[in-house]
C-alpha cells in the first residue's frame, strides 16, 4: 500500500531539531519544546504501527520513482515497533535530558543533536534501500559523535576515540559490503536484492558478503570478538546519553542483522554455525566481563553485549520461534536497558559515585526509589512474571527443536551469571550499609537540584518501569505481535509484493 | 585498468589497516581515510568500468542500449565521500582535543576509561 505519509516520524524529528536550533541559547525553551515534540512522535509511532498492523505494509517510494530505480521506505511490522519503541525511549531520554543534564552542554546544543540522533534512528527503520540505510547509519553516528563528546571530559574523549574508530571502521565495512553486493547484483533495493541474491550461482561471494554485513554491523551492535569499544565508552558521557546509546544505538545494528539475514541473504549452514558460535561467545564473555566489574555503569555496559548475544542466537537457530525470542527480547532490551542506564544516573546524583564499593545502604536511605529501582533490575534478570522471561522460553524451545544443545546451555548459563551479577548489584548498592561519602564539588546533587528537575529525573523511570511491567504481565499482546513479526521474518513475500509489486510465479 | 584498480585498491586497504593498528592517533586518523577512499574505490572498479559511454538517450530511442557507463556507483562515491569528508574532519578536531587534554598521542596511555571511579 502506497502511504507518503509513513515518513513522518523521520521529518517530524527533522522539524523538531531545526526548531531547537532557533532557541539556541533559550534552555527552557528547548526542555519544553523537546518533551512536546517527542510526545507528538509517541502519537505519530502509535499512528503507523496501528494502520501498519491493521492494514499490511505501507510503502512510499522516494520521488515517485519505482521500485528497484529509486529509494525506497518500507513501514512493516518491525520497522514500526522499532520506531514505536525509539519514541518511547526517547521520550523519556527527553525528560530525563531535561532533569540531568548541565546547562553548559545544553548550550552546546544537546537537544538538537539528540533529536538528529531519533531522525537517523527513525530513518534506518523506514530504509528499504541498502545504501540509504548506510546513509541513516552516518546520521546516527555522526550525532552519537556530538553526543559523547559534548562536555569534553578527559574520560570522554578517550572513550569518544576508542567508539569513532570502530563505528568508522564499521562503515567502512559496510559501504565495501555494499560495493561487493552491488557489483554482484546491480541493484540496491532491499526486496529486489532479496530476489536477485537467491538466484546467484557463485554462493562462495555471496557468503563473503554476507560475512562483510555481519562484521559491519557486529561491530555497531557489540557482538564477540568486536565489542571491545562498548564497555570502554558507554559508561564515560552523562546518564541520559548513556541510556539513549545503551537503550537504542546497539539495536540498531541488531535491527540491521535481522533485517539483512532474513531479507537479503537467507542463511545456510555455513552462515547459521558462524552467528550461533559468535552468539555463545558474546554471551559469554559479556556477561562473565558483568561478573568482575566495579563501576554500575560498565556493568550494564558489559550486559547490553552479553544480551545482544542473546539477540544473535535467535538468528542463528533461525526457526520462527527462535525469531519471535528475539524480537520480544529486543522489545524487552530497548526499554530496560534504558531505564538501568538513567537509574545508574538517579544513584550518581545521589551518592556522587558509580563505584558499587562505595555505594551502600540505599535501602534504608530510599525505600520507595529502591522498590522503583527494583522494576528494571528484575525484569533484566527475567524472573517469570517479568519482561525479559518470555522470549527465552522460545529460545530455548527452538534451541532443542535445532539441536543447539551447548546453545541452550549458554543461554540458561548467561541468565544465571546475569542474575548474579544483578544479585551482587543489589547486595551491594541496595542491602549494605553504606558509609557517608565524601562530599565532591563538582558533583550537583540530587537535593540540590529545583524540585521540577527532581520530578524530571524520577519520572521517566517510571513510565519505563511501567512499560516494562506491561511487556511482563501483558506478553500475551507482545506475544501476539511478535508472532507477526516472526511470521513475516520467515516468509518475506509480503515485504517483497508491498515494494515491488505482486510477483509473478516465474521470479520466484 | 581493472587490474590497476585492483592493485590500488588492495594497497589502501592495507595501507589503511595497517595505520589503524599504530599506535599514534595521527596514524589512526590515516589509516582511516586511506580506508574510505579503498572503499569508494572498490565501488568505483564494481560498478564496472566503461569508456566514452555516456548514459545519455538518444532523440531517436526511448531507453538505452547497448553497453553503457553505470550512474550510480558514481552518484554513490559522491555521497559517500560527501559523508566521509564530514566524519573525517570531525575525527581531526578531536583528535586534536583529545590530544590537548590527554596531552599524548600514543594510544597505549589513553587509559582512563579503565580506571575504576
């Protein structure tokens, strides 16, 4: 179905950051227009994943070009839960933004970056063309750039070095991909390529390809061996950075690998052995890398790569219930992780340090917070009711029904280094009795702070806290749309007849 | 000519790797636009190489024929470099922060996101 308006949330975002730049130097202005615009983004995602899922997919071809000539923008299922779910973190990024962050990186035009960062997210989501995807690809890093340097922290800008590398190195990676996959097919449009791909004799190139998008996107979204930027950047910018990189910018690349393995290149044995060996490992070593670290921050950080390992073992299993696993976890991830990345922002404002040492009797001090704090903790972990249990029933069903028996493994192992680590977290942060801590002078603390940024800080934790309760005790909904999405991974006829128009038997 | 290409192209991607894995930030920023332009390269020699042949129509036909020069590697490399020029000079003014605040240029000492805070 033809709909022009699908790229709303692209240009909506477009506005709303060229709007900021006019009240540059007006930060209250900025705060309030940022939360109304996001919240105008929230209705619009609501909008297109409602038509989408009531009426099939919607398309709009750039220019009015047709398919395989011009750049295509696909609104399918999991495009649009992506975008849905971008809005809500960044709705509450937004928010919190407006509690958390200084005055001085605000006057270095934080908002607008922020909202360039959900343009480019949103437009990767639409992309139904491998190169404009590469473009929305350098749109999100080059405003992740700005947002993890802005402030020019020593600790900041070495992290910044170790992430621009990689993800330059990443696009390289990708575009060589790209000119490989082009040379091979001569075309650029995802559904065409789709078909094209399949009916290419040499399978040794297209393998070769098909390893170049897996290191270029594994490298954006932190898969073993090529994660080794995440935990020595994510934990240096500001909290609310942190969650919206930590909540979103790694499932990005996720997004990118399902799309990409589903779509263009459908994996064979070859492709399926090489992600589920990259999957154990990342499990792994991201969540044993959790187990030893001090800082809160680098401990989440070494989770997102043990959970993004997670992700890839759906792919690898490659069943439509392994797939469904990983589209539940990755609505599951993007929400909690956000919301861990601004309750470690909460805890800094409070105590002044990130070090769990350090850190004590939170319990005591803050009964309610510590409940509130309780919500993402468990749901990470996955204790039944909560969110992140469901999609490893799926996982683990399909790791039998494929025989990945040291897959299984792996995945109950990870859940339960996870668990420890959120145990010590807990025992440590939570439980223990914490001594006063020094008071530090560069530090602005929580009850220093005007009682509408105090709010603003607490807010959105909630609302996410919500979410998640939400995904937990009402999976039978999440479930629902996940088994859609799944459903579409596997069989992508109906992506391919919404671009390219219905098929004639023969193509196929 | 393809063979030529080839050479050059396989010459900035080592050359570009083996920048990236000095140690000197300088190196590094190097290594990655000798990268970028092997890269933009690649897309160039894939897109197969045609001589003095325009994709222009002529007034007597409605679409081409024959062998022609493809546009859209071109219109490709032009994007692509457009983006790496941006990316790169961004890359350049940090370096020169970082190097400003770290007061080194060797990446082995750049430590500090190592430390337990």
């Amino acid at each position: 179905m033809s709909n022009p308006y699908i790229i709303l949330p692209v240009i909506f975002q477009l506005f709303t950051a060229i709007l900021l730049m006019f009240f540059w130097t007006k930060k209250n202005s900025q705060k309030l227009i940022s939360i109304i615009c996001s919240l105008i983004t929230l209705g619009i995602s609501i909008w297109l994943i409602t038509i989408v899922l009531l009426q099939g997919i919607h398309v709009t071809q750039a220019g009015g070009w047709e398919a395989p000539f011009g750049i295509t923008f696909v609104a399918d299922p999991l495009s649009t839960l992506m975008i849905l779910l971008t809005s809500i973190s960044g709705l509450a990024v937004s928010i919190f933004s407006t509690g958390s962050v200084r005055n001085a990186r605000i006057k270095f035009g934080y908002f607008p970056i922020f909202h360039f960062l959900l343009m480019g997210l949103n437009g990767a989501f639409l992309a139904g063309d491998i190169f404009n995807l590469y473009v929305w690809f350098e749109i999100i890093i080059i405003s992740s750039f700005v947002l993890i340097t802005l402030g020019g922290e020593k600790a900041q800008l070495e992290g910044s070095i170790k992430y621009v590398t990689m993800n330059l190195l990443a696009s390289v990676v990708f575009l060589t991909a790209i000119a490989i996959l082009y040379g091979l097919t001569g075309s650029l449009n995802m559904a065409d390529l789709s078909i094209r791909v399949a009916n290419i004799e040499n399978r040794g190139l297209v393998n070769v390809t098909a390893i170049l998008f897996f290191v270029g996107f594994g490298i954006k979204s932190a898969v073993f061996p090529l994660h080794f930027w995440l935990p020595a950047s994510y934990h240096t910018p500001p909290p609310a950075i942190s969650a919206i990189f930590g909540g979103l910018l790694t499932k990005v690349g996720v997004y990118a690998l399902l799309r990409v393995f589903t779509l263009i290149f459908i994996p064979d044995d070859f492709m399926t052995d090489v992600i589920t060996w990259v999957a154990i490992m990342t499990i792994l070593t991201g969540c044993l890398g959790a187990l030893v670290q001090n800082n809160i921050r680098k401990i989440f950080s070494y989770l997102i790569v043990g959970h993004i390992g997670y992700m890839i073992a759906g792919l690898g299993m490659y069943t439509e219930a392994a797939l469904v696993g990983t589209i539940f976890y990755l609505i599951h991830d993007i929400i909690v992780k956000t919301n861990l990345f601004m309750v470690t922002g909460v805890i800094f404002k409070l105590k002044g340090t990130y070090s769990m040492r350090n850190l004590g009797g939170f319990y005591k001090t803050y009964p309610k917070l510590s409940l509130l704090m309780a919500v993402p903790i468990f749901s990470l972990v996955g204790i039944p009711p909560l969110s992140g249990f469901w999609a490893k029933v799926f996982w683990i069903e399909s790791g039998f029904i494929t025989e990945n028996y040291l897959l299984v493994f792996v995945l109950v192992f990870g859940s339960f280094l996870t668990l420890v680590t959120m145990a010590k977290l807990w025992a440590e942060v939570v439980w223990k009795d914490g001594d006063a801590l020094p008071m530090k002078i560069n530090v602005k603390y929580f009850w220093e702070l005007k009682p509408i940024k105090r709010v603003a800080m607490i807010v959105p934790i909630v609302l996410l806290s919500m979410v998640s309760l939400y995904i937990g005790f009402g999976a039978e909904h999440i479930i629902s749309i996940s088994r859609l999405i799944g459903s579409q991974l596997i069989d992508t006829t109906p992506y391919i007849e919404a671009v390219l128009g219905p098929l004639n038997a023969e193509v196929i | 000519m393809e063979l030529l290409l080839v050479v050059i192209i396989g010459l900035l991607y080592a050359a570009g790797i083996y920048m990236m894995l000095r140690r000197s930030l300088l190196k590094l920023i190097i290594g990655l636009i000798l990268l970028g332009n092997g890269a933009n390269m690649l897309i160039f020699l894939l897109g197969r190489i045609v001589k003095g042949k325009p994709p222009i129509i002529d007034a007597s036909e409605s679409i081409l024929s024959g062998i022609y020069a493809d546009p859209v590697p071109q219109a490709l490399i032009l994007t692509a470099i457009v983006i790496s020029f941006g990316l790169q000079s961004f890359a350049i003014i940090l370096i020169k922060r970082a190097y400003k605040v770290v007061k080194t240029d060797d990446l082995d000492e750049m430590n500090a996101t190592d430390e337990d805070l």
